[in-house]
C-alpha cells in the first residue's frame, strides 16, 4: 500500500492512500499535536466527505485498534517464542517528545523497539534519534521481564 505524505504549509502533514473504493482515506497531523481521521470524496480527492476530529489518546486507539495488532500478530506467527509487547508513549510521559535513544530501553531491559505506531502509521526499526510523542505505541520485542520493565521505564522514567 503506497501512503503519500503531503506538507500541507502552516497546518501539518497530511498523511494518505487510495482505498479500494476509490477514496482516499488519511489523517491529517495538525502542528499542535492533534488529528484529523480524513475520507475523500469518491470523485475529487481533494475534497473530504466526512473529517473526524480525533484527541492524542483517540488517535492512539484507533492506531492500537488497526496497526498495532497486526503488526504484532505478525511477529508472533514468524518466530515462534518470540515475546512482544505494545507500550504506549501517554502524553505527559518523561519520554514524550524526547528521542528513543533518551529511553536507553535496550541498555537498561533488553528490550527492542523494532516499530513504532503514530496515527495509524508504522514506523519500522527507529532510530535512536527518532522523536517519541504522547500517543505513540512502541512495539517491542524481549523477555517477559524486561518487556515489566521497559513499561515501567515508560511510565516513570
């Protein structure tokens, strides 16, 4: 599935691919930290038939609801023993707007950050220098004890 990314000057980034049915669905990621769920008109793709205001936290359970889950399914269909975990960024977190490499999650639990969840969104293999935000959903990869602790980490710093 190709998502086009669009600066949209003076708003955000806009955020989208080409549905089946012919709309293109997206989100638009305002400068101010919130989200917009987008559905374009079947015949201009420009114009939006509905625009759903959605908050930090909303948008983070819509991502949950559709990209975290897969993806997490996924790992565990190919390799087998393999731990997972999804662990939320929540906004006013120590972490949130601060980088991965700030975690030290890797040095201090084990644990890996092999993506990270945004707005329906996957980022794949982040860098240290990736900037994490409230409403973020790590996905992470490691013992059953040092994913305990990696949440911990999250939550507290």
């Amino acid at each position: 599935m190709n998502v086009e990314v669009t600066p949209l000057p003076g708003i955000g980034t806009r955020q989208d691919f080409l549905a089946k049915s012919g709309r293109r669905i997206g989100v638009v990621n305002h400068r101010d930290g919130h989200f917009e769920l987008i559905v374009s008109k079947r015949d201009d793709p420009d114009s939006c038939v509905a625009s759903i205001p959605l908050t930090v936290e909303e948008s983070a359970a819509l991502a949950n609801l559709l990209g975290a889950p897969n993806l997490v399914a996924q790992l565990q269909e190919q390799a087998a023993g393999v731990h997972t975990r999804q662990l939320p960024v929540v906004p006013g977190s120590p972490f949130d707007g601060r980088t991965l490499g700030d975690t030290a999650l890797r040095t201090r639990t084990g644990v890996s950050v092999v993506a990270v969840v945004r707005a329906g969104s996957i980022h794949p293999s982040p860098r240290p220098d990736f900037a994490l935000g409230g409403g973020d959903m790590l996905i992470t990869v490691g013992t059953p004890d040092g994913l305990a602790r990696a949440s911990d980490v999250l939550d507290r710093g």
